[in-house]
C-alpha cells in the first residue's frame, strides 16, 4: 500500500484523438485519493467536453481552464492546483505502461532524497504500433545539471517529483526552452534526480505532436541553452 497521496499534472489542448485512451490509463493505476488534474487551453475540438464526462463520473479527475497560452503555462497551472505528495507530469496523447505509479513511488519511499525520478519509454506511433527504432537502454544512474544542459536526459512525459519542490520553482519564467530542463534543473539541485530504464511510457509519436522529433538549427540551440542558464538563478 502506498504512503504518498498522488497527482499526476496534465496540460490539454485540442487533444480528443487520444486523450480518452491516456486517461484510462492513468486511472488504472490511481487510488481513491489521488487525483488527476487536467489543465486545459481551450481548443477547436471537443477536449473540453471530453475531460468534463471523465470529471462527472471520477471525482479524481478535476479540470481546469489555462487562460495563459502555451504548453509551458498549461503545465504551470496544472503542477500548482496538485495537492498530492509525489507529482507525475502527463501529455495528453501518451499511455502509461501497468505498474508506473506504483514502482516510482518505491524510489520516493525508500530514498527520502531523491527530488525526481525519470523513467524510460518505448515510441509509437499514431495507431499505437511499436516503432523500430527505440532510445538506448541504459542502466539508473543519477542525472547532473551539466547533463539537463547539454543533452536533456529530462523527458516531461516520463517524470515525477515531490510536491514541495513545486514551490521553490514556480511560476515558471517565460523564457525558458521547456518546461522538463527547467524543472529537472530545479530538482538537481534539491535533491538526487534518478533516472530508471523501467519503460513506464508508451511515448506517442503523431503529425500533432508538440515536441518536434528533429534537432532544432544550431542558432536556436544556442539561444535555448543561453535561456536556460538565465534560468538557474529561479531554481
């Protein structure tokens, strides 16, 4: 039996085509007392309608307008209307893999210092089919600052973390490249940040998709990078 009571923060927009799949998944793996917090910008599909069927028939689920655009913003309002001890960050359109919750939550309780955990994932695509070519598998190993800003081993979709960090690093400034790098930052410096090869995620990769699948061009890189080091001195 879990000791932690659990959120799991997601930000929606335009998100029909998947959502329902994701949010039963997730519901799957909640007790009685955790809940799901989805923060929604509203759209042109019927996202909103959708997640407010889920909030009618599971008082775990509770759903919330974002009024500040953008996935970075949605994210924010999402982490900080969690009550729960241990935060899960959740995209819209992924599946979560049986035994997540539970599995990150053993870390949390038998390390009280580990800040943040990230998992692995395995890709699919639009129709939920495994795609060939998957991230290498490596074993746990703790997760440094200089790796969060080089090569951002801090995929959002595949993270959690301990409620009360939240507010040492929000809101977020509205400059940083990314939600995870920022928030990884933040949990690094609080506390060990631990990645685990369990494959938890099924990462789903569509036309829709918010992350681009490619390298951004050298010059944004670079700029992305620079924000990101202006950002350290809020987390």
């Amino acid at each position: 039996m879990r000791n932690y009571k659990v959120s799991v923060a997601m930000a929606a927009y335009n998100g029909e085509k998947y959502i329902e799949q994701q949010i039963d998944s997730i519901l799957s793996q909640l007790g009685e007392n955790d809940e799901l917090i989805i923060s929604v910008n509203e759209g042109t599909d019927r996202t909103w309608d959708i997640v407010t069927g889920y909030a009618e028939r599971d008082n775990r689920v509770k759903h919330y307008i974002c009024e500040k655009r953008g996935v970075i913003k949605n994210f924010e309002n999402a982490i900080s209307l969690c009550t729960g001890d241990i935060v899960f960050l959740s995209d819209q359109d992924d599946i979560w893999a049986p035994g997540k919750v539970d599995t990150v939550c053993e870390y949390f309780e038998k390390d009280p210092k580990i800040s943040g955990i990230v998992h692995g994932h395995i890709n699919i695509d639009a129709k939920g089919e495994r795609i060939a070519e998957q991230p290498k598998k490596r074993e746990s190993y703790r997760i440094r600052t200089f790796n969060i800003f080089w090569v951002n081993p801090v995929q959002g979709s595949c993270l959690a973390f301990r409620r009360e960090i939240a507010d040492k690093f929000l809101p977020m400034p509205d400059y940083i490249p990314m939600h995870d790098r920022y928030i990884g930052c933040s949990l690094c410096k609080r506390g060990k940040l631990l990645y685990i090869p369990d494959e938890f995620l099924l990462y789903r990769w569509h036309e829709d998709a918010v992350n681009p699948r490619h390298h951004n061009p050298i010059p944004v890189m670079i700029k992305e990078r620079w924000n990101l080091l202006r950002s350290l001195r809020h987390v």
